[in-house]
C-alpha cells in the first residue's frame, strides 16, 4: 500500500543536527494528508511512497520547529512554583495567543525560575532520517481524531 491521505504511516526515524551530532531516535506513528502529526517537508516527501522507502532531508529552521520565540521566556518568583517540579520538568502556563502552554523549567537561580516555551529544538535546523515500516488504511475514529491510536500513536 502506498501512502496516501488518511493512511497510518509507521516509522523508524533518527534527528541529528546538520552536522551530525545525534538528538532524537526511534519509531513514530502518524495519520498522514494534512493533520499536522509530522513535519510537512517530511510528509511531502513520504507521499505516494511504500513500506522500506528511505530518506534523509535537511530541515531549515523553519521547517522543523521554528524559530525561537524568545517572549516565551518568562521569569517567575519561586513563591509562585509548584513544590517538586525541577530543572527539566515541565509546567502548563498560559501561553501569548490565550491557550494553554507548555513550559520547560530551564533554571532555578535564588528566588527566580526560568521558564521556556520554546521547543527545546526551536532555532535549530535538523537532519530527519526515516524509513517506512508500515502503511495501513487509518481507522474513522483516528481520521475523527486526527492521530493514529496504538503502538507507537496515541492511546486513549
């Protein structure tokens, strides 16, 4: 079967940056046609293509995960923090468009926490290797969803 809109893609993937340094490995499931679950350029290239294609693409910043957003850089009291969260942990915030955010604990300095929203990829161009292990028709409850459920997806 050759991937096409709405097929329930399966991956083995690896993201170093340009110069090869690795950053991130292992294997992903998405819906494919549009839902946002993968970066497009990588979408756009796994189209029409079948279970052992191969490829390896360079991401520019902005087709990987965008710039830095550097106003989502907050500092806020440590009075204001939740007791047991680290440096590396993660706290929901309200981010600048309104909606719920998420920000990464980056430091802890006094009385200060430094919170980050940015990706912690964000600013960087990526080298995104993948390989299809599996294509399958997606089910209506992931196309109702918009992601694909099970091994390497979501779970409800």
């Amino acid at each position: 079967m050759n991937i096409t809109k709405d097929s329930a893609v399966t991956l083995t993937y690896k993201v170093t940056t340009p110069q090869g340094k690795p950053l991130d490995s292992g294997n992903l499931a998405y819906l494919h046609g549009g839902y946002e679950n993968i970066f497009p350029k990588v979408e756009a290239a796994l189209e029409g293509q079948a279970v052992g294609f191969a490829t390896t693409l360079d991401l520019a910043v902005e087709d990987a995960f965008g710039a830095r957003d550097e106003s989502l850089v907050r500092t806020i009291p440590k009075s204001e923090f939740p007791p047991g969260v680290k440096v590396g942990g993660q706290l929901q915030g309200v981010g600048n468009d309104g909606q719920p955010a998420v920000f990464n604990v980056v430091k802890i300095k006094g009385p200060e926490v430094h919170l980050d929203g940015n990706h912690p990829l964000a600013g960087q161009a990526l080298k995104f290797s993948c390989k299809v292990t599996a294509v399958r028709a997606a089910t209506a409850e992931e196309i109702a969803h918009r992601h694909v459920h099970g091994a390497h997806g979501h779970q409800h």
